[in-house]
C-alpha cells in the first residue's frame, strides 16, 4: 500500500503454484494440492483487499466490505463467493461488457439485461429476473449481482431479498450517484402504483465492488 504496488502479481503466484507442485510426486493428489494452493492465494487477496481499502460498512445487522480499487471490475471472483450460479442483473444503458467481465469469473452466470431508466423498477421487470431464476435452478446457495447505477441495484437487490425469502447479494455501482450513495446502506425497491419505492426492503449486501475506471464512459458532466 506504501509503494502503490498492486495486490496480484500473477507471474509469482504462478512460479509458486510451479515450484510446489513438484513436491509431490502422485499426480492425482498434485491437482488437489495446486487447488489447496491456489484458494489459498484467493483467500490472501481477499483479506488485503480489504486491508487496503479500509471501507468496511457496520450497519448493525451483518457488516461487509466495499471494496475501491482501480481494476478492481476483473477481480470480481477474487473478492465475491462466485463459484455457483450467478444472476447478473445490468440495463441496456450500461456498456455491455462490464456485466461480460464479471460473468466470465464465475462458475455459471445468467445474464439479464433490463432496459434502461426508472420504468425498470417494476414488479413486471422483478418478475423477469425471478423467472430467469427459477427457470434456471437457482437454489439458496446461488446469488445477485447488479452491475449498473441505481436502478440496477433497488430492482436485483429487491429480487435477490425476495427470491427463495432471500440469497446473497453483490453490488458493483457503475455510475458516480451509485458509487458514492445508493449502492451504500442496503435499501431496495420497486415502484409501484405511480408512487417511487414504495414495495422494498433494507437487505444489505455481501459486500460492494467500486471501480473508478468504470466511470470514463460517463459524459465529464455526470463526474462534474
């Protein structure tokens, strides 16, 4: 952290995995071990990740990071539980390839692409992700993750608190507002009637991902 210096350095973690993996001579149990090793590592970034970004949330019913790192968008499965079913949850506002990132680290992702701006924020999109859910055998296990602004967030995180009466919900704000306010302090909703919000919860996060670098698609207007 005193020299800028980045928390992954794969070249390493690759010559260690190398150089310990022949120390034991039965192959089938040289796979097992390499794995050991490398959740370990997984397991060490995690834990300096939120070291370094001393941005832990206590709000009284289960803390969690928010993780602010430049890059961090392609460290996604280094910092979230990813190995299971992943639905991604982004709008057609939002440059496609951010949900694409974070869907090819995990395990098995679904992504569902709502359009863009507040009519989002129905039951009838909610609905959607729900069937998308089902249809596709999410269990308790599974989890959300929203990748976009504040739309994004209130409607899958809204799904994610009502799905199955509840599964883990991850947040990686894409937009200035969301980064530093709605992706914060667990509140998510849905419009309903006319009326903003009106049909939510407060279901907090597992943890939060902020990349700056996702804010230079943004017009310089938005970051003013």
């Amino acid at each position: 952290k005193e020299h800028a210096l980045p928390i992954l350095d794969a070249a390493r973690e690759a010559e260690i995995v190398q150089t310990n993996a022949k120390l034991v001579e039965d192959e089938t149990l040289r796979e097992y071990y390499v794995n050991f090793i490398r959740n370990n590592m997984a397991v060490s970034r995690a834990y300096q990740h939120t070291l370094m970004s001393e941005a832990t949330m206590h709000v009284g019913v289960g803390n969690y990071d928010v993780f602010i790192e430049r890059g961090a968008l392609d460290q996604a499965d280094k910092l979230f539980s990813l190995d299971r079913k992943v639905l991604v949850v982004t709008d057609s506002g939002v440059p496609a390839e951010y949900a694409a990132r974070v869907a090819e680290q995990c395990r098995e992702a679904h992504v569902v692409t709502v359009p863009e701006g507040e009519g989002s924020k129905s039951l009838a999109t909610l609905e959607v992700l729900l069937f998308a859910m089902l249809q596709n055998g999410f269990a308790r296990t599974d989890c959300v993750i929203a990748v976009g602004g504040g739309v994004v967030g209130d409607l899958a995180g809204f799904a994610a608190s009502t799905f199955m009466r509840g599964i883990d919900f991850y947040n990686i704000p894409t937009t200035v507002l969301s980064q530093v306010d709605s992706s914060i302090g667990g509140k998510v909703a849905v419009n309903f009637g006319g009326v903003k919000n009106v049909v939510g919860a407060f279901y907090q996060p597992k943890a939060v991902l902020i990349d700056p670098n996702v804010l230079a698609t943004l017009p310089k207007r938005q970051i003013a």
